[in-house]
C-alpha cells in the first residue's frame, strides 16, 4: 500500500481548510484517491485547526502518529504542535509567522522564546526536514495580498511533491480554478511564487 500522509494546521481564518481541500482536488486530478479529515479548536477564526489529509491507499480519515509524511504550517505554534504526527525523515514546511495567542496572560516575548528553543531542538535533532519560509514578507513585497498565504504554500508544496508524482504545478493551477470563487488569478500567482521559492530547497 501506498499512503503520503499530510497534515495542514494553522489558526482559523487563514485558510487551512480551503488549502486542504486544494491539495486533495489536485490529488484526485493525478487520479489519486484522498481522504480528509479537520479539526477545530474552541473558535472557528482564531482557533487551532489542524486537518488531515490522506493520499493513496488510505482508508481511515486520521493518519496515526509518527506516521505522517508532511506538515504544512500556516503559522509557527500551530505547525510544531502537530510535530508529534510526524514520521522519522518527513518534512514540515513552516510560514515563520507567529501569530499572539488570544490569551490574557500570554506575553509574546515568552512565547517566542519558547517557540524559538523548540524550532532549534527540531534543527539540531536531525529527526526531520525543517523548512522556514517568510510568506507574509514574500507576498507583501511582490505586490500579492496577504489573504493568498494558503495559495501560497499550496505552491510550496507542489514542489516537494512534484519529483514523486504526488501533486503537480498544473494540477495544483486546475485545483484553485475549480475550487477558488474570487481573485482566482491572484491565487495562481501566489501559487507559482510559494512554487519558485520552495524550489530553492528542494535542489
């Protein structure tokens, strides 16, 4: 059998369920079967919400822990807290974005701190492949809006899985038309942007 296992996570209202549903739409475009499965924190927008989405020979909705290939992080806190789903060598792409807490007590200095030892224990340990990118930084100096971060990591995603046939730049442009209702063509340009910039990882 043959499963890729990924996970998107992120805060409610940047689009993870929507980029989960890209990714699986380009999936079944390669004709691969897909399954998904989301979760939400206490709040929709503002929340965590984490989804699973199964590629391949998969029949339950949720991959096991340590079984997952990919993370896809649309911000920083979110993205380490599913770490533990991840398999030994698998990969977690990161928006290096850090987004406050919603929380009385929480100060963000600390916070930082925290999630900054953590992203240095994950680099040091070699258990698997950390990819940072500046998203919000790369979008606003090419001109793209912000609301484009999911289309963007869409791209990103694309490819690292393109050499295997997972997902490809075409399908993932016929994925956002067939699923995007406004600013389609914006989409596709943050799509083919988060594609050239991961691109440098990937060679």
């Amino acid at each position: 059998m043959s499963v890729l296992n990924i996970i998107v996570a992120g805060i409610g209202g940047q689009g993870v369920i929507t980029l989960s549903k890209l990714i699986a739409e380009a999936a079944r475009r390669l004709g691969h079967n897909t399954v998904t499965a989301e979760t939400h924190g206490l709040s929709q927008r503002g929340g965590s919400v984490e989804v699973h989405v199964r590629i391949g020979d998969a029949v339950a909705p949720l991959a096991p822990r340590g079984a997952v290939d990919v993370i896809v992080g649309l911000e920083l806190m979110e993205g380490l807290r599913v770490l533990p789903y991840l398999k030994r060598g698998g990969l977690i792409i990161l928006n290096n974005r850090l987004i406050t807490p919603w929380m009385p007590a929480t100060r963000l200095p600390e916070v930082r701190r925290r999630v900054q030892k953590v992203l240095k224990e994950v680099e040091e340990s070699n258990y698997c492949r950390l990819v940072l990118m500046n998203v919000y930084e790369r979008l606003r100096d090419s001109g793209i809006p912000l609301y484009t971060l999911n289309t963007y990591m869409l791209g990103a995603l694309t490819a690292f899985l393109e050499p295997s046939g997972w997902l490809t730049l075409s399908a993932a442009i016929d994925s956002i038309k067939t699923i995007i209702r406004r600013g389609v063509e914006t989409n596709i340009e943050a799509l083919k942007l988060g594609y050239e910039d991961a691109k440098r990882f990937t060679q």
